[in-house]
C-alpha cells in the first residue's frame, strides 16, 4: 500500500469507524506525516490521539469493539503502539 493509499484509506474509512465505535471521544486528532525530518528513526506514515474525559472512560472506551477496528486496522496498518500519556501545553 502506497502512502498516498494509507492516508486515503485511514481518512476515508477508519476514521467514520472509529467515531462511530469509540464512545466518549472527547477528541480525536489524525496527523498523515508530510515528510520525514530526520535521517534516523522509524518511517510513520501517521499518528492518531484519542482524547477522553479520564482514564477510566479511556479504558473503557478501548476495551469495547476492539475486535472492529482492530481487523480494519490490520488491512492497512503494519504496527500501532499505543501509549497513555499526559498532556502539557506549554503555549
């Protein structure tokens, strides 16, 4: 799959699904890479950020309809990790 065909792809049928599966999504932000800046590291073709009112609606959210996605995911996506993090905006 080209670049150009996993961006089309994730815009065009992952993210309807994941709206429409994962409940209480406060936000979800999609960021198709443009290019790649450094000579080292691993080629992402994107990142995705699920946003939640907590952790526990987080988990919740991702334990249900995992099966979904996850088969959706595996026709156009090599590896996913999957982080939970804090946010601090500095400006």
């Amino acid at each position: 799959m080209t670049h150009r065909e996993f961006a089309e792809h994730w815009r065009s049928l992952h993210v309807p699904r994941v709206l429409a599966q994962r409940r209480g999504l406060t936000r979800y932000v999609t960021s198709i890479v443009d290019a790649r800046l450094s000579s080292t590291g691993d080629d992402w073709d994107g990142f995705e950020e699920y946003h939640f009112a907590g952790a526990e609606q987080a988990r919740a959210a991702l334990a249900a309809g995992a099966g979904a996605l996850a088969a959706d995911r595996a026709g156009f996506v090599s590896r996913a990790l999957r982080y939970e993090v804090g946010e601090y905006v500095q400006k």
